[in-house]
C-alpha cells in the first residue's frame, strides 16, 4: 500500500512533463528543396527560434533532423515559414520567414535576436546584451524588399503606387510601421477585387 502510494505521488509529479511534451507539437510538413513533401509534427517553439530552426517528428514520433540549406519550407499549425535570403551587416544570409499576408504582396517578418558584448573588464553576463527584434519584407512581382521603420513610408509608397487609396492614407499618416499588416492586407484585398 505504501509502495502505491509513492508510486502516485511519483506519477502525479511527472505527469505536467509528459502533458507539456505533448502540447507543443503541431500538425504539419516539410517542402524540401527537392519538391518532396513529408507531413508530420513541428514542434512551435517560439517565433525567434521557428525563424532558425525545424523540430520535426514523423507520424511515429521519430525525431528527423533537417538540414537548413534542405529545406525550403515549412508549415506549423497555421504559420508558413519560408528560406529567404537577405542581408545583415552586409553579409548575405538565409533564415525561415513567416508570411503574415499573402496575394498580390506577399508580407513577410522574420524575427531575430541581436547580441552586443560590452567592454572586455565586465564580466560575461553584464558584458553580453541582447534583445529580440523583428525586420518586415514585401514582395511584389519577385522583388524582394526590407521595409525599415525609418524609410517606411518612402518604400511602401514605391512598392505599393498602383493604389491611390493607399497612396493618401500613406500620405497623410494613416499607415505607420506598426500599421505595415494592415496596409498589405488592405492592398491585397483591393487587387483581388474584394474590397
């Protein structure tokens, strides 16, 4: 009787592990640069980590490690997330961005995490800051564009110039940065002729 009862105190301490190993993986595939398609699980882990990595699982629970560079991409519950080239600090590189909007403009974010180290006589914990931040990409007719905050206004009004109602509202500030979503949507449904 005591062995059962610690037993499932044991159980009772462990179950929160084997139910929150369950929870985050979500129905999904992988589109390899090949064009094979494999469906299985993909575990969420959080927008800064799904923008670098793929865990995978097959309809087993077989964990499959991808290669980056195989990979070209991937869905995760209801989140696309696609190989995209792009610049930083001038060097080219490539990560998983999300689609936020699709259509005539497609819109895209890719989150990151930068890191700046501080003076050497710090000590590694004080010296090592970073923090998450998000860039946004537009793409129309095949181009590929990077919306900074600072020249906003400027690219959406280029990317965006055969609509004049989006145009105005560019104009006369209708649409900031934080309204990019929005404007890409409203454009979207404009071409599509459901607006």
């Amino acid at each position: 009787m005591k062995i059962l009862k610690v037993l499932s105190i044991v159980l009772l301490l462990w179950s929160p592990i084997f139910i929150y190993g369950q929870i985050d993986y979500f129905p999904g595939y992988v589109v390899m640069e090949s064009g094979d398609t494999i469906h299985g699980e993909i575990r969420d882990i959080n927008e800064y980590s799904n923008c670098k990595t793929i865990k995978f699982r097959d309809s087993l629970e077989h964990r499959i490690k991808f290669k980056k560079r195989k990979v070209k991409l991937y869905y995760c519950g209801y989140d696309t997330y696609v190989k995209m080239k792009y610049t930083r600090l001038v060097l080219p590189r490539k990560a998983y961005m999300k689609i936020l909007q699709d259509g005539e403009a497609i819109l895209y974010v890719h989150h990151f995490k930068r890191q700046y180290f501080g003076p050497s006589y710090l000590d590694s914990a004080t010296r090592s800051i970073g923090y998450k931040d998000l860039s946004y990409y537009i793409e129309i007719d095949d181009k590929i564009k990077k919306i900074s905050p600072a020249f906003f206004r400027m690219n959406m009004m280029k990317l965006l110039n055969d609509d004049e109602e989006i145009l105005r509202r560019l104009k006369e500030r209708e649409y900031n940065y934080d309204d990019i979503e929005d404007a890409i949507y409203v454009y979207n449904q404009r071409k599509s002729g459901r607006w």
